[in-house]
C-alpha cells in the first residue's frame, strides 16, 4: 500500500512536470485497481468498462486537484467512487448520458467494420459534406491522428473525433444502399 | 474505444498550463464577493451610530466576531472539501464551538433578561430587515466562492456547497452585525443563525447543481 503509494505519487509528479511516459505508466497501473471499484459496484456489467474509462477521464481532468503532498491512492479511489456513483445514479435515472467532451473521447473503435475500404470509396466521400470528407480522408485513409487534424481544421479534438464517428456512420448507411442521407443523431 | 487507446491518447495529451491553485481561486472569488457585498452595506445599510462604544461590550461584539470565526472555519472546511480524499480536520470538530458558544449566550440572556423583557427582545424589530439582509449580503460571496469552486473535484457537491453557504453567511452576517443594533442574543442568536442556516441550505442546493464535475 505505501509503496505504491510511494511509486503512484513519484509516477504522477513526474507526469505532472509533463513527463508523457510517466504519465501513461501511471494511468496504466492504476487502471486495474479502478477496475476493482468499478467492478465491486457493477458487478460484471457489460458497461463497466465505460466506466472505468470516464473514471480516467475524470482522473486526468481533475489530476490538478491532487497535491504533491497527497496520498495517490485515497484521492484515486475517492474519484473512482464518486465517478462509479455518479455513472450509476445516471443509469437509474434512465439513459445512460454522457457529456459530449466525455463522449468524444469514448467513442468505439472504428477499425472493425471499416467502411473506408469500400471499393467505390470516392463515390462515397462525395456524398457527404465536404469537411467530414476531408476529416475521413486524413483520419482514415492517411493514418494522421485526430489531434493533428485537428489543428489543420482548428476543431478541437474531441470535435473531430465526433465527426469522424459521424461521417463514418453515414458512409456505411450510404454503403449499404441507405441513400437517405440526414443526421446519425437520434 | 480502448482502454490501453484511451491511455495512450490521455498520456499524449500536451500539459495543461498550471494555473492558480483552488485555495488561490477561492481567495480570488472570495474577495471579488466580499467587495461587492461590502459595497452593498455601505450603499445601503452602512454602519450603525456609535458603533465603537456599541462594540466594546463583549456580548454586543460577539455578534460580529462568532458569525466571522464560523466563516473562517468554514472556509478551510469549504477548501478541503473541494479535493477528493481530503480529511476534514479538527476544523470539522472546532466548528461546533460556535454554536454552542450562541446557545450559551441566549440561556446567559434568557437567564438574565426579566421574564416580561423576554418576548420582546426575542422578536425584536427588525427581522424583517435581518434574514432577507444577511441572505442578500451572502449571496456575491456564494456566487464568487461557488465559481472557483467548479475548479475543484468535490467528491461531496452538497456538503461542499453548503460549507461554501456557511462561510459566505458567516462573513455577510459579521459585516450585517455592523448595521444591526439588536444587541441582545435572545434576538441575534436565533434570527442570525435562522439567516445563516437558509443561506447554508441555499449552499447545498447551488451545489448540488454546480459543483458537480
């Protein structure tokens, strides 16, 4: 316990002086024991992982909170409990809503079903609006990251990502036939 | 998304720019409200005549210095709060000294006063001045401590706002107390902690709402 303590606070002081490896080292060993809380709660959900993840994403937003002279460990776990209450209280009340910045984090992978490798892709792109084209071609096809895109669009990132999803989920409509072409948002 | 992704793509995120600390917010927030509620007394009520001879009675000056030592134990309280996993303190058990010390200023009063004085010294006649004076004087305070508050993860948003309602209640109700002339505690200690308590309560509802993160 105090030593990792010990190593979580040497790990995120260092992240915190901008140290990017330190700082993914300690997100990366702290994850599990985030799973545990969550897990205790949840039970093996299928949306635990979710959780554990807006966990993260509540940890790296509020990392500033956290004093060098802290304990890691309470001040973790406080977060996970806090965020595991909070993501239950929400699915009680009914949907499960998630605010867009921590959405545009969280969207799914898009790599399984890749409807930029469609043959006639061109012929896709040219049905949608020219800047999610524009998004799909440098996110999907040359590899750059969204952050990059990002800043050559000067959309934040999590913008980008949202479109990305978007446009990806009209493409594969287009695809299948479905030539209605309006908004993926229900 | 993957969680290892979702890592990776936190860990590559550039550093935020460290800005003022929360305890440096909330003294920002704290005396950007406690300007305008002073400005507010000043325009409005203003201090009382012969305010310095009124105060040198120890029992008249309590009514200004008790509502200030709940603010400022409060506020370390507020300050705690505001991080996750923070241990309150002594200051959480100290707190209590206050109204206890209100308690045993009003039995001293009850005991004291002539049994014919006492309903009247209790009602007073200005409580319709006072709760809506030390709810209006609090709320600039409410508002800049609230603000600075959002920067903070309380793990609690109701008992964070509330401590954040005290401490504004306890300084708007010691600059009140400067205007006030009912010097007795069978009035002050019960219509200042009436107003203290609705502006708490106020505190706990703001923070349910905004102090959620």
């Amino acid at each position: 316990m105090t030593d990792r303590n010990d190593r979580w606070r040497d790990l995120l002081r260092r992240a915190n002086r901008g140290e990017a490896k330190a700082y993914a080292q300690f997100l990366t060993e702290v994850t599990p024991a985030i799973r545990t809380i969550v897990l205790g709660r949840s039970g093996r959900d299928a949306g635990s992982e979710d959780i554990v993840q807006e966990v993260l994403l509540a940890v790296h937003a509020r990392r500033h909170t956290w004093r060098e002279t802290d304990p890691v460990a309470p001040w973790l776990y406080a977060i996970a409990r806090y965020k595991t209450a909070d993501a239950f209280r929400r699915m009680k009340r009914g949907g499960h809503q998630v605010p867009i910045e921590d959405l545009a984090e969280q969207l799914p992978d898009e790599a399984q079903v890749d409807p930029t490798a469609a043959r006639d892709l061109g012929r896709l792109l040219d049905g949608i609006d020219d800047r999610s084209a524009q998004i799909v071609r440098a996110v999907g096809l040359e590899g750059q990251s969204a952050g990059d895109v990002a800043g050559g669009l000067g959309m934040s990132e999590g913008a980008v990502r949202v479109a990305y999803h978007r446009a990806l989920a009209r493409l594969r409509r287009l695809a299948a036939g479905d030539e209605k072409e309006d908004e993926t948002r229900k | 998304m993957k969680t290892e992704d979702l890592i990776a793509s936190l860990a590559a995120e550039p550093l935020p720019p460290a800005g003022p600390s929360l305890e440096r917010r909330a003294a920002g927030g704290l005396a950007a409200g406690a300007f305008v509620t002073l400005a507010l007394f000043a325009v409005v009520l203003g201090p009382r005549p012969g305010l310095g001879i009124a105060v040198s009675d120890p029992v008249t000056l309590a009514k200004t210095v008790l509502p200030l030592v709940l603010a400022v134990l409060s506020l370390g309280l507020v300050l705690r709060a505001s991080r996750p996993a923070v241990p309150s303190g002594a200051a959480s058990r100290i707190i209590w000294a206050v109204p206890a010390a209100v308690f045993g200023l009003f039995v001293w009063a009850f005991v004291t006063t002539p049994a014919g004085q006492r309903l009247a010294d209790f009602v007073g006649h200005s409580i319709h001045v006072c709760l809506p004076s030390i709810t209006a004087l609090s709320l600039p305070i409410l508002g800049g401590l609230l603000m600075a508050l959002r920067q903070g993860a309380p793990v609690n948003p109701v008992r964070c706002g509330a401590l954040a309602g005290l401490a504004s209640a306890g300084l708007a109700t010691a600059i009140y107390s400067l205007f006030c002339i009912e010097d007795t505690p069978l009035f002050y200690g019960v219509w200042y902690s009436l107003g203290i308590l609705i502006v708490t309560g106020l505190g706990a509802v703001l923070g349910n709402r905004l102090l959620r993160w």
